[in-house]
C-alpha cells in the first residue's frame, strides 16, 4: 500500500490528532465541542474508509451478474446514525455551553472553576 492508497488513513490520523489536541488544549468550551466534533469526523472517515470494498459491487442479486464480491451497505447505514447523533450531542452540548454562559458569564473552563470555588 503505497501513500496514494492510504492517503484517507493519513488524513483520518491527521483529524483525529488536531481534534484531540483541541480538545485537551483549550480550556474554552466552544473550542473544547469543535475539538469533538473534528474527532468524529475522523472516526466516521475511519469506518467508511474501512468498509469500503474494491472491486465490489452492490448487494442486488442479477442474474447477468456474475461478480461473487458483493459491498455491505450497513457500515455506511451504521455512519448516517452516528451523524445524527453526533449533530444532536452536537446541539445538545451547545445548548450546555448557552447556559453555562448565563449563569456564569464565561465560557472558560479555567474561570468556572474559579467561580464555583468561591465561598
């Protein structure tokens, strides 16, 4: 497998590592869910790009149809769950972040911690 061949695995690692830098770096909120949800991108690309099959055709039977090798469809079925639920926790820890901004008027984690330990 020359570098051509495995260039998604590259750009899979690449995503991975800067979403989770963002993620462990940066004590802003915002930054800490645009670290995620770089992640699961990564993850997604993974999983499609593991599923995919060369050579392979889908998974209808013809009878003209004479290639054995058939791609499964449920891995990429399987991604669009994980995008909608990944958009929803998505939604959902924005809404968290909305919040916690009201009531403490920041969105640093460095600076809610220093509010809550106040006496």
């Amino acid at each position: 497998m020359n570098i051509v061949e495995s260039f998604n695995y590259w750009v899979v690692m690449v995503l991975m590592m800067n979403g989770l830098y963002i993620l462990i770096a940066h004590g802003n909120l915002i930054k800490k869910i645009i670290g995620l949800t770089i992640f699961q991108t990564s993850v997604f690309i993974f999983y499609i790009s593991v599923a995919k099959v060369t050579g392979a055709s889908t998974p209808i039977i013809d009878a003209e149809q004479t290639n054995l090798l058939y791609s499964n469809p449920l891995p990429h079925v399987l991604i669009l769950t994980a995008i909608v639920v990944g958009i929803s926790t998505t939604a959902l820890a924005l809404a968290l972040v909305i919040r916690i901004k009201r009531a403490y008027g920041t969105v640093e984690e460095d600076e809610i911690h220093e509010l809550d330990n106040q006496p």
